[in-house]
C-alpha cells in the first residue's frame, strides 16, 4: 500500500468485513464515511474509529466553501458527541509555518477566535458562547519538544473536554490532492504520510477526545509516475492558495460547530483584539 493518511484510500485497495465505506450527502457535499473495526485496524495499521472524507473535487470556491464549511461543522458535531455545548474545546494547528505545504495548521488556527478567556464576562453568557482555547504548536525542529508532549502538557492545565488538531496530510490518489478534507475521531500521527514517526495524538495520549482534520497537500512523486529514481513529495503549483481556501473552511466549520452564536463580524472583532 502506497503511503497516505486517507483511510478512505485504504478502504478502496482493500476488501474487509471491519473496514465498512459508505457515501452519503452532507448539505449537498458528498462525503465518504469509512468505519474501521479492530480487525480492521490490524489489517491496514490505522487506528480503528470513524473517517469522513468531504469531497471537494477542485480547490472550493467562493460560491461553496459555505456549504463545505456547513458540512464539515456537521460532521465535527456528529464526532464530538457526546460532548456539550458549555465545556472547553482546545484547539491546536500542527505543521510548520514557514514550509507552505505544512502551513495548514497555523493559517487555520489563526482564523479561530479564542473565547476562554472571556468567560466571566458579560456578553460571553448573553451570546451562549463556548470557551474555546487555540494554540499554534509549530514541530519539533522548532520548538525542540514533541508535538503530543508539548500538546498533553497544555491539556493538562486547561483539562478540555475535546481537542481539535488540524494538520497537513499526504495522499496516494492524484485525484485527492488538496481536494478533500479528511475528518476523525482517531487523532493524528504527525508526519506519517510522509514516513514520519512521531508520538499519536489521541485520546490514550492525551486522556480526553481528540478529533483531526487535514486536508492533503502533498503526494508521492512515484505515485504518479514509474522510474522514479528518488524519494519526493510533490505539491500543487497553487499550494499557496490551497492552503489559504482551506484555512478558510476549515476555520468557518470549526467555528460554526463550536460556536455557531457568534457572527463573522464578531467572530472577527475577537481576532483584532
């Protein structure tokens, strides 16, 4: 099997009664649910849970990323049950800033108004709002501390009821690049689809829920062409504005599943401040 994080791509190679896809409609966006039991889960080395593949066939545009955003807000709901309305989110973008195919995490954090700290106030109540944290983690090149410690450590503290981690993804079908968003209840390996070994973010590490969204940005060269001669990840010529739409959608879904009170308007105010 060709590396990916997709477990929809994992579903379509293999053929098992624990590894269960189904399609459905989501706000008119086309979605594949792939569900993967513990046999499953021996099977093709991903962790048994629930993954949700919103199509987007080509890069959004300003005509649907409401209705993608609207989706994906939908699914991040579904999977965050049964947590409620009241308790904290945190919220954490992983990659690195300065490599744009690995930008994902900061420039859709960046966009995600933090609402925590205003939880004594006045319009926090009168608005119903959601106490949200959001940290930017940067990688381990960086910061010189594993993401999952670095991110069990700020759990800890805060003590969230779900953790939310966006990251950059790799995918094996050209088709797939930098159009589909991928959603799950799993947590994430960083760097995986890239060969990557680092520590699982998930709910036995981080001892609360932990829900993942990427998007793929990068592809295997020698899985679009034979002979290749070198290992390389190759990237959408656009990456720049891929990554920027998707940061955007991505942002707008977060914040209506977690705050679907607060307006754009005020949602923006919040990020000035």
């Amino acid at each position: 099997m060709k590396r990916t994080d997709l477990a929809v791509e994992f579903g379509e190679a293999l053929s098992d009664k624990d590894i269960k896809m189904t399609e459905e409609f989501q706000n008119g966006i086309k979605a594949t649910c792939v569900t993967i039991g513990r046999q499953g889960e021996k099977l093709i080395g991903k962790p048994a849970g629930k993954y949700i593949t919103i199509h987007c066939e080509n890069e959004p545009n300003n005509e649907n990323k409401g209705a993608v955003s609207i989706a994906l807000a939908n699914y991040i709901n579904q999977l965050l049950k049964p947590v409620m309305s009241w308790e904290m989110v945190l919220v954490a973008g992983l990659g690195n800033e300065w490599i744009t195919p690995d930008s994902l995490g900061a420039k859709t954090v960046r966009r995600i108004p933090a609402t925590a700290h205003l939880s004594d106030t006045r319009e926090f109540k009168e608005l119903g709002l959601r106490p949200v944290a959001v940290l930017e983690m940067g990688v381990m090149g960086q910061t010189g501390i594993e993401s999952s410690e670095y991110l069990h450590s700020i759990s800890k503290s805060l003590l969230p009821a779900a953790i939310i981690v966006i990251d950059s993804l790799a995918c094996s079908d050209l088709s797939r690049l930098a159009a589909t968003i991928q959603i799950t209840d799993t947590g994430i390996s960083p760097g995986s689809g890239v060969g990557g070994n680092r520590t699982a973010i998930n709910k036995c590490n981080m001892e609360t829920k932990v829900i993942s969204i990427g998007v793929p940005t990068v592809i295997d060269l020698d899985n679009i062409l034979d002979n290749v001669k070198e290992p390389l990840m190759v990237t959408p010529r656009n990456i720049d504005a891929v990554v920027n739409s998707y940061g955007e959608i991505i942002s707008m879904g977060i914040n209506a599943a977690l705050n679907p009170s607060l307006s754009s308007e005020e949602a923006e105010m919040l990020l000035c401040q």
